[in-house]
C-alpha cells in the first residue's frame, strides 16, 4: 500500500483542497485547507479518511457552484440569507455549514446535534487534554513512584499496563470498552491473570479521570466483565512442618518466615519491613500504609513465641529481611529438609517439606481464627475483610492444632525446635 504523501491535493476542475499533516502533541492531526472566493478556510481532524472526505466535500460543492447558476425562489432566497447571517459570527460559507452539519449527523447517526452539543459543553470536553495512552501511562508510572509506592507495585503496573500502552498507540478518549475486553479476552492467561490485567487498566483510567484526561462519567470498563475463576484451595502448613522450615532455615531467614507464619503479614510487606515499626516492648509490629497492599495502616500483634523467635535478630532500625533474593533463600531451604537416603549413600530424599505459595500467611489466618474465634479481629490484623477470612479460613484446623502453631519456640541450643511439651505428649 502507498504512503500517502504530504501536503496532499484534492482537485476538482479548477477548484481544490489541500490537506496537511499536522502532528500534534504526538498524535496524528491532519488539516484541510480551501478558499471560499478570497477567503482561507482551514478545518483540523483527527483521522486522515475524515479529513480526505470533508475535502472532497469541499471542492465537489464549490466545484458545482461555479458551474451551475442557481435559480432562487423569493422564500429560497430569504432562507439562504438567513442561514448566511446564521453562520456568519464563525466566518462559515453557508454550504461549509451545511456540511460539517451533515457530517455531524451522520457521526452521531442521526441524533440531535443541538443535544449532542449540549452534552458537550456541559461536559467540558473541549477543555479536556489530548492524550496518548503511553503519556498517561507514563505519567500515571511516575505518580506512583513519586507516592512511594513500592517497586514491586510499580513493577506489576509498568508490566501489565505497559503492555497495553504498547498495544494501544492512540489518544486514550478514544479507548472503546470493546476493545479492551477483546484484548484481554485474547491474552493466552488464566482467568485469574485476566481480571489482574482489569484491575490494573482500572487504575490507568482512574489516574485519568483525576487528571482531567477522560470526562467524569467515562464507563467504557462497564462493558468489560470480570472472568469467572475457580477458587483455590487454601493450603496451609502443619506445625510439625513450619518446625521442620525453622529449624533448617539460615539464620537470616528466621524473621522472614517466623513474622510470616505469627504474625501473617504479606511476603512483600515483611521484605520492606523495618526492624523500628517492630517494637518488641509494646508486643505490636506497626506496617504502615506506604508497605500494605491495601495502601492502609495496621497494627498486628507479637505472640509469645514470635517474641521468642524475633529477640536474637531484632536491632533498632534497618531492613528485616537483608536477602538479596527471597525466593532463591526459600528454594535452599528446601533442599535443606531432604533427608539423607538409607539405601544409597551420600544421596538424598524428597525434602520433608514442600514450599506452598502463600501458605504462611495462610496459617497464620487460619490458627489464629481457630484462637481467637474472631473473624473480624483476625480481618484487622491481616489487612482483609472479615467476610474473606470467614470464607476460606474457618474449620480449617483445631483450637489444639492453633496451640501447637503458636507454641513453636526455639530451644535454648538454637537447632532443636520445641513446642509445649504437653501438646508433644
């Protein structure tokens, strides 16, 4: 297919049209410009194929004025005045008021176009900036940054809304809900990953709104569903297997998994933790707004045995966890708890204990409402909703099984793992 050429003329007979490229604030912008008898008329659109037909509408019109000499009716000429007088304030030909009108109809199909006006105006978008999904997505990116969010926040946004940018290369008041539902529909992910991409255009578009780039009532995300998923299940650890983690864990990784399974807090929450928010005098570990998913403030309790598990490692400031790579510490950990092969020697066995994602803070959830019969106390402490943790997390496990949990303790020796002696038993 040919490139079109710039400027570009539309001729017919004598009479012609010129459109221009007039790239502005990097989007495609393209101008046409005509003479009506002396005067210069230039309109300015968006799409090169609107801008080529209203040019052809142009010359067409002037090109069978001058050939043709109109017969006017007394009535016919009094109409025309009064149109001409109409548009006069906007230096407007009659016939080009008559086809930007029958333009107009035809985008809003056949609507009032005083109605559409109305709209509008009332809605102020002709105030509302020109921008491409990539400048706002930029700048939504360097708003985030600049609230302190965290990097893994920012990194799941840059991933997940810079691939759409990237697939959307246009003005982003021209998003239509449609396609983005066929985008997301089209994306070779589960369901789940589906709804997380959504999720993460929702914040795109509210940025938008709280920038003035998209009207108030933009609701192109209505028409966008949110795929059905299939609920996991929760899996959790035993005490006998948390036990078996903490005692083959290196020493740099116990306040990770200790914090972790007693005190629940999210992995990434405890990997940006403070050694000064966990105050082991009061028995509470502060996790401010800028470290918590939900972008709130809590405060979670010390049990006993965290106390206990905390006290050698605690210093009054600097990161909790000073790993590089969590999950490589977690993948040794592993190997750790395979056991040595009877019958070959110097070969191992399946480790004692399997990572499961999440299941730290799983357990805690789940031992801790076994405890405390509180659905709503372990919501506040957890950073969730009472309804979410009544829904997953209820009869899991025993009030004998959440004793065990939270009398994990270390020995004095520091490499044998005991719980109360009377739960052993």
């Amino acid at each position: 297919m040919k490139k079109a050429e710039f400027p570009m003329v539309i001729r017919v007979g004598q009479t012609r049209a010129t459109i221009y490229k007039t790239p502005t604030n990097g989007c495609d912008s393209f101008t046409v410009a005509w003479y009506v008898g002396t005067v210069r008329k230039r309109k300015a659109f968006a799409d090169l194929e609107e801008a080529k037909l209203h040019a052809h509408s142009q010359v067409n019109c002037l090109a069978r004025g001058e050939a043709e000499v109109v017969h006017l009716s007394g009535e016919e000429r009094l109409a025309y005045v009064r149109a001409r007088e109409a548009v006069a304030e906007f230096g407007l030909a009659v016939d080009s008021a008559a086809v930007e009108y029958r333009d107009a109809k035809r985008l809003i199909r056949g609507g009032s176009l005083l109605e559409a006006a109305r709209y509008y105006a009332a809605h102020r978008l002709h105030e509302i900036p020109r921008k491409t999904v990539t400048e706002v997505f930029t700048e939504m990116l360097t708003a985030k940054r600049e609230e302190g969010l965290s990097e893994r926040y920012l990194a799941d946004l840059d991933s997940r809304v810079g691939r759409f940018a990237r697939d959307f290369q246009m003005q982003l008041s021209t998003l239509k809900g449609m396609d983005i539902r066929a985008w997301l529909q089209a994306m070779e992910v589960a369901n789940r990953s589906r709804n997380n991409f959504r999720l993460a255009l929702q914040t795109l578009f509210s940025f938008a709104k709280t920038r003035k780039y998209l009207p108030a009532d933009w609701n192109e995300m209505e028409s966008v569903p949110l795929w059905k998923t299939k609920e996991n299940e929760v899996e959790i650890f035993t005490p006998e297997e948390m036990a078996t983690l903490l005692a083959c864990a290196e020493d740099n990784l116990i306040p990770f998994l200790a914090i972790g399974a007693f005190a629940g807090l999210r992995s990434a929450e405890i990997e940006r933790l403070d050694w000064n928010k966990v105050n082991l005098t009061t028995g509470y570990i502060t996790v401010d707004a800028s470290i918590a998913k939900t972008n709130s403030r809590r405060l979670v309790p010390i049990p006993a045995n965290l106390k206990t598990w905390l006290t050698p490692h605690a210093k009054a400031r600097g990161p909790v966890v000073e790993l590089a790579n969590v999950p490589n510490a977690l993948q040794r950990l592993v190997e750790a708890t395979r056991p040595a092969d009877p019958a070959n020697k110097g070969g191992k066995l399946d480790p004692a204990v399997a990572w499961k994602h999440n299941a730290m803070r799983h357990s805690y959830c789940s031992y801790r409402l076994a405890e405390v019969k509180s659905a709503a106390q372990v919501a506040l402490e957890a950073g969730n909703s009472p309804q979410m943790i009544f829904q997953h997390y209820r009869e899991l496990v025993t009030d004998a099984e959440a004793k065990k949990w939270f009398g994990i303790v270390p020995e004095a020796e520091g490499t044998v793992l005991a719980m109360p002696r009377a739960e052993a038993a």
